[in-house]
C-alpha cells in the first residue's frame, strides 16, 4: 500500500541527500523541505523504508550541536515518530536520539528555546514509543527538573516542561500515579 504521491516522493529522496551536507544553508534547506514533506502527508511506506536514513540524518544534525541545526532536527525527529507510529520502529528513534535530547534539555550552554524544543520532542517521541515505564518516569524526573523551583531557564521552559511532564504522566499506569505525583 502506498500513501504518497510519487512526486512528492521525488523530491524528499532529492531532499534527503542534502542532510548530511557541509553547508549549513544546504542542510538547513533540506532539514525545512523534509518537515514541511511529512506535516503536509502520511508517507508510511516511504519514510518507513528510509528510516534508518532519516534517523541517522537527524542524528548527525544534532550531533553538529549547533542551535540552528537542533531546532530544525528536533521537529523532524518528533514527525518521523508520529509518521512511523507506535511500534519498534518508532522505539527505535528514541533509543538513539534520548541520549542527546536529554543532555540538550540539560545543558545551561544553550538557549532556553533549543532546550524547550528538546524538551517537547524528548516528551513526544517518548510518549509514541515508549512502552517502558521506568523510563517513561526517568524522562518524567528530567522534566521535574526544569519546572521546580530550584528549575533553571525562562517561563517558556519551564511551561513546555510541565506539559512534557503531563503528557507523559497520562500514560503511566494508575500504580505509579501517586509516586509520581507525591515527588
């Protein structure tokens, strides 16, 4: 079963070989066409059959460390996620990109937006394919963090936080719903 147009198609396999390039207006470029790609449709088997590739682009975008190449990466990560769906596909991006996402939203070197972003994605990304609890409350403590009030970064922060935070709280059994709450 194919969900996308062939021309669409087309031009993300064209777009998809400028992820990785040296020029930072280039890859810039291509991390805005391939978010715009996946808002715009459900890709299903054409992203699926690239997922390695586009999950090892976004990887490598965040690795630069750059806030501009973040900012851009950290939303086709958390769409790559929702185009996959819940699933070991999707599990699979998290497992590579927690690391990072994690230590952006902790780091006080960058902004409060890059770390806001991180945040948010971190949260969705988690809440699409973690069927893990325990690190579904690890993500849940990083979050707590941000929003107490020893918490460091602006409002903006510290809100995307909390929401982050209360998505995932909603998929945690009614068990560890009191633990949790009681922190």
């Amino acid at each position: 079963m194919r969900l996308y147009a062939p021309c669409l198609s087309s031009d993300v396999v064209l777009t998809l070989l400028c992820l990785d390039a040296r020029s930072v207006r280039n890859r810039e470029a291509a991390l805005c066409a391939v978010q715009k790609s996946l808002m715009q449709k459900m890709l299903g088997d054409f992203v699926d059959g690239r997922r390695e590739t586009l999950l090892h682009n976004i990887e490598f975008c965040l690795k630069k460390g750059r806030s501009s190449d973040i900012m851009l990466a950290v939303p086709v990560a958390t769409l790559l996620c929702i185009q996959l769906g819940a699933g070991e596909e999707s599990e699979g991006v998290l497992t590579v990109l927690r690391p990072q996402l994690a230590a952006f939203v902790q780091d006080k070197h960058f902004s409060p937006a890059v770390r806001a972003n991180c945040s948010s994605a971190l949260a969705l990304i988690t809440f699409i394919s973690c069927e893990d609890m325990n690190l579904t409350s690890e993500i849940m403590a990083l979050m707590e963090q941000l929003f107490t009030p020893n918490g460091t970064g602006s409002a903006d922060l510290q809100s995307r936080a909390l929401v982050s935070w209360c998505l995932l709280l909603s998929v945690l059994p009614e068990s560890r719903f009191d633990t949790v709450v009681e922190r």
